[in-house]
C-alpha cells in the first residue's frame, strides 16, 4: 500500500515537470514559423527595415520634389559712361536679370557684353564714314571742272555756299547736310555749285524791277526776274 502511494506521488512530480517544460498549447504546429521567430524576437533589436545604411543626413523633402532657385537679391546696374544706354532700357534689362534669376555679378557680365558689342560696332561706323569720307574728297578733287587745283576747289567751294544761302532761307537743308556729312557728298557739291555761278553769272532783280538780292522771293524768280504778265 504505501509502495503504491510512492510511485504514484513520483508520478505526479514527473507530470508537473514536464507540464512546465512542454510548449503552450498556443505554439501549435500550425503557427506559421514567421510569425513564431517575430513573436520570440527582443523589441529592442533591429528590424529589417532598419538597414546598416540609415541613419546618415536628413533628406531634405520629399525625393520626388524639384528645388527651386533661390531668387537673387534685388540689386540696380549702372553703365559706364562710355557705354550711353537709356536709362529706361537699363532699368527694363536689370528688370529681366533679376527675372531671369540672374545674380549681379551675372547680370554685369551680360552689361558688359553688350558694352563691348556697342564699342566695337561705333568703331567700324566710324571707320566707314572716314573711309566713304576719303572717296568723296578723292572724287571732288580730280573732277577737273569744279576740283584740280586748290583754287579751283575754293571757287566751287564758294559758289556752292552761295547758292546754300539763296534757298535754304530757313537753315533747314543746311543743318541736313551738316549731320548727315551730305555737304561733302560730289553729287551735291556740283548741284549746289553749278547753282551758285549761275546766281553769279545773272544780275537778280529786286522787288522794285531794278537791281538787289530780291531776298523772300522764289529764287526762279530773283535769277530770272519776273515773269511778264500776258495780258500786255
């Protein structure tokens, strides 16, 4: 009876053991093996997304987004004296750097191109007015009939201005030809010459039918005299 009791008090100690030793009824066989390494894993290790490249610098917004250009600081450009843009197109080319997102020093470079083309482009104007200047004054003075000599050359001179002063009664044609260099053109300088000494070769009429300038009349009028009236 008690060898009865024995064994079965042993028995139960064994039952009890290998009750707390045995997996819970929970990790059954049909558990998927993912969710049971997941569930047996310390919260404060490393999860797979946590890869060993992380942790660098912060990007800066989203990776997908385009930065825009930070816009210059406003800023007013000036040209060189030898470079005489109006101020209205300075202040409209300053107005597109900027809008273009141009700094100063960008936008002075540009201004400075653009002084360097204006240079370059005077100089060659210049040196085409000398050139066309030359021809003329070659062509006067190997036309025998108003150039040749120095005298000769003088005497055209003087007619020519003569003639000037009987028709441009107003200044008009003389500042004409003056700021087109046209005074110096062979073409008018015979015209205007060719005038002169006839206006010297006739005697004018005055407004009283007897000799004088006859000034403020048609100049026809003062190198022929007037027309007569054909009713007489």
């Amino acid at each position: 009876m008690e060898g009865e009791l024995i064994q079965e008090g042993a028995a139960a100690a064994a039952s009890m053991d290998e009750g707390r030793s045995a997996p819970q009824a929970q990790d059954g066989i049909a558990e998927d093996a993912g969710a049971l390494d997941a569930a047996g894993q310390d919260d404060a290790a490393p999860r797979v997304q946590d890869g060993i490249a992380e942790g660098g610098k912060a990007e800066a917004g989203n990776p997908g987004e385009t930065k825009q250009p930070e816009a210059p600081e406003p800023y007013e450009l000036t040209a060189a004296e030898d470079f005489p843009i109006p101020q209205e197109q300075l202040s409209s080319f300053t107005e597109t750097c900027r809008g273009a997102g141009l700094t100063r020093a960008q936008a002075e470079a540009v201004l400075n191109w653009h002084r360097t083309q204006y240079q370059e482009d005077t100089a060659w104007r210049q040196q085409q007015e000398r050139e066309t200047r030359q021809a003329w004054d070659k062509e006067i003075l190997e036309d025998r009939e108003f150039g040749g000599t120095v005298r000769n050359y003088r005497e055209t001179v003087a007619a020519a201005r003569r003639a000037l002063d009987a028709i441009d009664t107003d200044g008009a044609l003389r500042k004409l030809l003056k700021d087109t260099q046209g005074q110096f053109h062979p073409a008018v300088v015979r015209s205007l010459a060719r005038a002169g000494r006839m206006m010297g070769e006739h005697r004018f009429v005055g407004s009283s039918g007897a000799g004088g300038t006859g000034a403020g009349r048609p100049l026809w009028e003062r190198v022929y005299g007037p027309a007569e009236d054909s009713n007489h």
